[in-house]
C-alpha cells in the first residue's frame, strides 16, 4: 500500500474509500409529499410509487412531485421520465425545461428544491404508461438518485361506455 500525504493510503489503493477519510454517514432522506402517500425514505432503492387514473380527452391534466430533502444533502438536478425515456428537467443552476420533442404534449413547472408539475396538455392513450421524478443529490463525494414513480392509466369518458351499451 502506498502512502499519499494527509491520507494513509493512495487512491490507486483498491481499497481506498474517500468515505471512510471523510466519515461521510449514511445518512440524508427525502421527504415525498406529492403524489401520495407521505413517505420519508433514507434508501435509495426503495422508490415512492403511486397510480392513478386520467379521464381521456381532458386538458392540462397534472402530475406533482413535491418534495423536501434533510440538509446534510445539496440538491444537483432533477430529470422526468416518460417509460424510461427522458423528457426534462432541472440543473443545479436552475435551468428547467423539456426536450423539444415532448414541448407540444407537455408543460413543465418547476418551484426551485421542493415541487416538480407535469402538465399534460390533451390527455389520450399515449399519455399511459410510468412517470419518474428523479431527484440527484449529494452528499460530501456521495451521489444519490431518489425516485418517485407515477402509473398513469387513461381510462375512456363515461359517456362513451354509456352511448355503446345504448346501441347494442
């Protein structure tokens, strides 16, 4: 083991861990408000989840996250996901946005740190699928991803089923 100077051991060491230099903790949570349930986690792998139901053919549907993070953690960006794909987000720096390819189906509002909103314009079945609201944070050299998942299926207008069963 080689020495590197003020730490005992070399990061080319493959036992190095800056942890352990820096006694960063396990610690850090983020609190879910929005969609509900309330849950507070401290894992990363356990992700917030929730379903829900939008009525086709309504307009300016919307999908929140709200949230807030204990303060041994810096908030880094934050990205929203449509079935695993990419559709915006936020920077450190503030910058939010989407990606040009979504900017005519969705609308995207952002309150810095605490609330992300999905505004989906005219809601049809192509709007079905999961939501992921991924919220980058660290902690000292530690990196950590938290992620809110929101089903989403499109359920058609009553009165369609109620025109059908008149006419069969």
């Amino acid at each position: 083991m080689s020495l590197c100077w003020p730490f005992k051991r070399s990061r080319r060491d493959p036992d190095f861990n800056l942890a352990d230099i820096f006694n960063i903790s396990d610690g850090g949570s983020i609190t879910w408000y929005e969609p509900l349930p309330v849950e507070t986690t401290s894992d990363v792998n356990v992700y917030h989840t929730n379903s829900t139901q939008l009525l086709e053919g309504a307009t300016n549907a919307t999908l929140s996250w709200n949230f807030s993070l204990t303060p041994d953690l810096s908030f880094n960006s934050l990205s929203l996901e449509f079935n695993d794909e990419i559709i915006g987000g936020v920077l450190a720096s503030g910058l939010a946005g989407l990606i040009d390819a979504v900017t005519e189906r969705f609308n995207f509002i952002w309150i810095p740190k605490q609330k992300a909103t999905l505004m989906i314009f005219n809601v049809n079945s192509n709007e079905s699928g999961t939501y992921d609201c991924v919220v980058n944070t660290e902690q000292g050299f530690d990196t950590k991803a938290w992620i809110s998942k929101i089903q989403v299926d499109v359920v058609g207008r009553p009165y369609k089923l109620i025109f059908l069963l008149l006419f069969i």
